[in-house]
C-alpha cells in the first residue's frame, strides 16, 4: 500500500477514534441548580449550585447534594457559597473548581491520561444580558476546569430549543425561563433571538419574600431552605381554589426560642406578589418588542414556560391572565436549558451564527 494512502486512512482512524472519546457536554450552570446533558445519555447530573469550603486551607469538601444539606448547618471553619450570582460568576475560582467537579464526574480523569484531543466539548448556558467580561469569565472557568473546547449559548435560546419549539423556521416561538436569579423572555427565530426582556428575579426572589413576610408578619426567622419548602409546598401565583397550610419552624425573633406556626397557600400568595409582578411586566415588556409578524405566531402557538419558577402553580394561568397570550409549562421544564445546550453543541454548525463571540 502506498505511504500517502496509510497516512490517509491513519488519520481517518484518528478522526473516528476522537469522536469516539470525546464528550459533547451541555451544561445549565444555573444559580441554583447545575444540569448536564451529554450526547447520546440525556440528562446525566442534576445538582444544587452549591459547593461547601473548608476556610483554613480553602479546600472544597463538598458539592452539590452534599453541600446543600450543609446550609445553615455549618461550623465557622466551613464556609456554604453559591459561587453563581443572578446568572452569573460571583467567584470565579470555586466556580471553576464546581465545574471540575462536574466534568470529571463524567469523564473520569481521561483529560489526565490521553491526549488533550479528547477532552470534552462544552456548551454552557449564559443569560443573554451579560457583559462580554462575565461571557469570558464562564468560558475560561469550563476551559480551566478541562474542556477541550468551550461555547456559550444564551439561556432562553437554550431554553427555546430544549423545549422543542421550531426556532429554525421563520416563525416567532417565544419562550419565559425562570430560573433561580434571572427572568428571561424572548422570541426566536431562524436559530436567533429577535427581542428579549430580563429580570433579576427568579426563585431566589421568591424565597426572600416569603422570609421576609414571615418575619414582619409573626416575628419568626426562617431560613431559605424552608422558604423554598414553603413555596413548593403550598405556593401559589394566584389564589388556590382550597386553601392549604403547611406547619413551619423556625426561631421566635422576640424572645429566642424555636417556634411552630402554621402558614396558609393564601398568605405565600400575597408575599410574593412583588417578585410575580416584575415577571410579568418583563413578559409584558418582550411582547411590546416583538414585530407584528411574529406576534401574531404567538398568538396562535402561544409562549412556552421553562426553568423551575415555571413550576409555581398557576403562574402560567397568571400570564395567561396578565398579557392575554395563552401560556402552557413545557414538559420537563427544569431541564430544557441542558437539553438546548446540548442540541445546539450536537448541531453547532447551524447554531455558531446565532452564538457569541467570546472576546480573546
């Protein structure tokens, strides 16, 4: 056989052999939650964005899962951190080291003992209003934390396309994500977004307002865990047809001492009615953008909900009520950023117009 044709079907095999190995990861790096879709397997990791750090030699001992049960519940010498902030890093080194954590989970120490061309491609989700300074701070953390080759993609794009919707057809698909800190709203089309509104209000919000309600209305203290279990229990974007309670404890602000309240799905309604109200008026705001060509899509198709705030009861009925625009919670709404993110990495050739250029 020729020297030319062996050189030629060795790098064919080498071409097969790197797609073999390498991953092709979509990641939600979510203030709240971290998803992670990898090609062929679906969604594989579903973790809290959270990482516990012991402070006297700055080690992580614990992410995720694990780290969420600490908080509240730690000695001085462990500090509990969300290093994601309203969409974006607020620490950038136990943002890396998050990311490590999650990649290596996946792929093992494979970045270690082969060739770099098979480390993993990332695609990761960012809100579509920062700054190109936090664009570059998410892809030099996935590149530090071991990815081969890192992309961004905005979240309600993400979101768009993990739920399903037809955004490379010239027909306008608008979609609400709601995360743990950001709000977005837009309208896609032909693979891009055409308008968008965003919020910094997402489940996070919602959780500090049932605190605080909590705390003017009964002196109790609670903590955010138990916000967010109030809210998931008995939370309500609108006033429930039965009236459901739920018993919460927490610690009498007058004198000290832990105390047992009972707190009703009606009163969560009413402490949250600020948060649901800068919602709607970024819903509100992206409809009065769009062209009226594809408001008129809307109309018929209607606006698709996503991102764990979607799963509120009746916010989309609230919507619905609010803008006149029929809008229904996509299946599996909490994974449809990781589904879109990995759609999009799977078929990046069609999607790299649409994505941003990450400043060098």
């Amino acid at each position: 056989m020729p020297a030319r044709e062996r050189r030629t079907i060795g790098r064919h095999c080498q071409d097969n052999e790197g797609t073999m190995f390498q991953k092709h990861i979509g990641i939600d790096l979510g203030t709240v939650n971290v998803l992670v879709h990898v090609k062929g397997r679906g969604i594989v990791m579903h973790e809290p964005s959270v990482v516990a750090i012991r402070l006297r030699d700055n080690k992580m001992v614990a992410v995720g899962h694990e780290a969420y049960d600490m908080l509240g519940r730690t000695p001085e010498s462990i500090e509990v951190a969300r290093p994601m902030r309203d969409g974006v890093i607020a620490d950038f080194v136990v943002t890396e080291a998050m990311l490590r954590y999650f990649i290596e989970a996946i792929v093992g120490n494979m970045n270690r003992l082969i060739r770099p061309v098979f480390k993993p491609k990332v695609m990761i989700s960012t809100p579509k209003g920062v700054t190109s300074v936090e664009e570059r701070a998410v892809h030099d953390a996935a590149m530090q934390a071991g990815a081969g080759a890192a992309y961004l993609i905005p979240e309600p794009l993400a979101a768009a396309y993990g739920a399903g919707l037809p955004i490379g057809t010239p027909t306008g698909n608008m979609v609400v994500d709601m995360g743990g800190g950001t709000t977005e709203a837009a309208v896609a089309s032909m693979y891009d977004i055409v308008v968008w509104s965003s919020v910094r209000v997402g489940g996070n919000r919602f959780d500090e307002a049932i605190v605080n309600y909590i705390r003017k209305k009964y002196n109790l203290l609670v903590g955010e865990q138990t916000a967010e279990e109030i809210k998931i229990g008995i939370g309500s974007a609108l006033p429930l047809e039965e009236e459901r309670s739920m018993e919460v404890r927490g610690r009498d602000q007058v004198n000290g001492l832990p105390k047992i309240m009972q707190i009703t799905s009606s009163e969560v309604t009413e402490a949250i009615q600020e948060p649901l109200q800068a919602v709607v008026s970024t819903v509100r705001a992206t409809l009065e953008k769009t062209p009226p060509e594809l408001a008129a899509d809307i109309i018929d198709r209607g606006m698709v909900m996503t991102g764990g705030g979607s799963q509120l009861r009746n916010i989309a009925q609230l919507l619905t009520q609010e803008t006149g625009v029929p809008a229904y919670v996509a299946e599996n709404p909490i994974a449809c950023v990781a589904l879109g993110a990995g759609r999009a990495l799977e078929n990046y050739e069609i999607m790299r117009r649409s994505l941003p250029i990450v400043p060098s």
